[in-house]
C-alpha cells in the first residue's frame, strides 16, 4: 500500500485523531486550544502532518481532512462549552489549497451548525501566503468568516511576506509569531528586535499576539515584556489528547 492510498484511506475510516494544544496567558489562565491533526498508521507508523498534510493537498484530500479536523475540534469545544468553558477558543490550521479552492464559509456554517458551537469559538489559522495570490478571493472569504461571527488568525507569521499595509486590507484578530523567532527572543540577537516589532505591529492595528513554540521560562519572560497576550509552547504542555486537554483545562486557574 502507498502513503497516499493508506491517508485516503485513514481519512474515510477515521483513522486520524486529533490534538489539542493549550494557548494561555502570563499566569496560567486559559483562553483556547489549537487542534493538530495526528495519523498513526499501521503500515508507516506515526506520520507528521509536515508530511501528510502536503500529500493530502496534492491528492485532492485535503478538503475531507480539514473536515473531519473541524469536526473533531468543533465538536470538543461544544462539549466544554457545556461543561462551562464557553470562553475558549479552538483553533483549525487551514491550508492554503482549501483556501483557494473551496467555499470555506459554507464548509464552517455547517460543521458550527452540526456542532452547535457559536462562532466566536471557532479561530481559524491562515498563513500569510494565503492573503497573497489572488487578494480579492482572500478578502471575500475572510470577509464572509468574520462577517460569521469566526476569528482570524495569521500563523507563521514573519516568515512570509506580508507588510503592514497588506495587514491592514484584511480582517484579521489575531497574530502568531512564528516559532523561528521566538526560539532565539531571549539570545541577544536580532530575533528579540524582530518580535519587538511584530508585536508592536500587531498592535497598532489592534491585534492580540500569540507567541507560538514557547520553550523555556526566559523566552517567556522576554515575550511578556514584550507585551505578547497568549503562548503555546512545550513549556505549558505538548499537543493532548482530548481527555488530557480536559484534565488541563480543570486545572487551569
Ligand atoms: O503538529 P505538528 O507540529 O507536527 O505539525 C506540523 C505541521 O502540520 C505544522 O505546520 C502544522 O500547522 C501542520 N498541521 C497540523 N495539523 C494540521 C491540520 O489539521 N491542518 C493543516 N492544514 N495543517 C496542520
Ligand atoms: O505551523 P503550526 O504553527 O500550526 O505548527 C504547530 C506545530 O508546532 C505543531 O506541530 C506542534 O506540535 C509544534 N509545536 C508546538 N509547540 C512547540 C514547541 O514548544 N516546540 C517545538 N519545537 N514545536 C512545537
Ligand atoms: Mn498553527
Ligand atoms: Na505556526
């Protein structure tokens, strides 16, 4: 069996799981999780997403995966919604060929409506290359997510080629500083005058910052001053399974 004849089939018998990695604040509180897809396959073992989400994209699977991972998370955050959790957020990476080829907001409406999850619970995770290319389809589809009630965020962000004033074009809410910088923020290099930067970008045109891949207590301590909002980051916890997610979420101040 091939790689991608094993994903098209993992994908239709729900042979995928997925992950929820918290997003929390300076002292601990929580404000949401991103899902991250797994695939542990029998003939391959586990394989990462860096590997099978491009060969979805190229093999016309990418639509079935991004719906059974909106499902998933959809579906988690309705259940701590009525468990009492109806402030967090859950967060869906959506790759650049949904974008482009597909009706996003109607796939959202009715994975929200199936879920009966509000909108405001649901963030989606774009990547900056997705706001170039065709700039009017990107501002007609972000247009109608937020006219929906979803928020917005860049992921990656500072690795692509976004300036300030194609930023500003678009409805975005959030921003996610992109692991590369925040790896050397607390170093003494360039990395820290960088973030400095997206930050103060970010809020200047009202932006919460998420500071992605966040290690050790001394790049939090630098984030923070910074004036990040949200991190997400091994040093708060790795990707959980949902029933880890939920034992972290009850230990959350
Ligand atoms: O979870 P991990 O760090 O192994 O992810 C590797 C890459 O795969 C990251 O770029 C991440 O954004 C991407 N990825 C993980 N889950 C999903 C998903 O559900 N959809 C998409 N499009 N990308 C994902
Ligand atoms: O591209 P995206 O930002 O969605 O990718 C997120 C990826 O980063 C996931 O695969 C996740 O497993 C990984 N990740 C999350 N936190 C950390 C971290 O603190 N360190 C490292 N090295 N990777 C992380
Ligand atoms: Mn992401
Ligand atoms: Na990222």
């Amino acid at each position: 069996l091939a790689l991608d004849s094993a994903l098209r089939q993992a994908i239709e018998q729900d042979g995928l799981h997925v992950v929820y990695q918290p997003k929390v604040g300076a002292h601990g509180q929580l404000y949401g999780f991103e899902a991250l897809v797994r695939w542990d396959s029998e003939a391959f073992g586990s394989v990462s997403p860096a590997r099978f989400i491009p060969l979805a994209e190229e093999n016309g699977l990418i639509g079935h995966l991004t719906w059974f991972v909106l499902r998933h998370a959809c579906h988690q955050a309705a259940t701590w919604r009525a468990q009492g959790h109806g402030h967090l957020r859950v967060a869906v990476n959506i790759s650049p060929s949904l974008f482009r080829e597909k009706d996003l907001a109607a796939l959202v409406q009715s994975v929200l409506d199936a879920a009966g999850l509000p909108p405001e619970n649901l963030e989606l995770e774009i990547t900056e290359g997705m706001l170039m290319g065709d700039v009017q389809r990107a501002l007609a589809v972000l247009k109608e997510l937020k006219a929906m009630g979803v928020f917005i965020a860049i992921d990656d962000f500072g690795t692509g080629y976004s300036s300030l004033a194609y930023l500003k074009r678009f409805p975005i809410d959030i921003l996610k500083v992109d692991r590369s910088f925040v790896m050397e923020c607390d170093l003494g290099n360039e990395a820290v005058a960088i973030t400095r930067a997206i930050v103060s970008l970010a809020h200047s045109l009202n932006l919460r910052v998420v500071a992605e891949g966040v290690e050790t207590a001394s790049q939090l301590a630098v984030l923070n001053a910074l004036g990040c909002e949200e991190f997400q980051g091994y040093l708060f916890a790795k990707p959980l399974p949902g029933p880890e997610a939920a034992a972290f979420l009850d230990a959350a101040p």
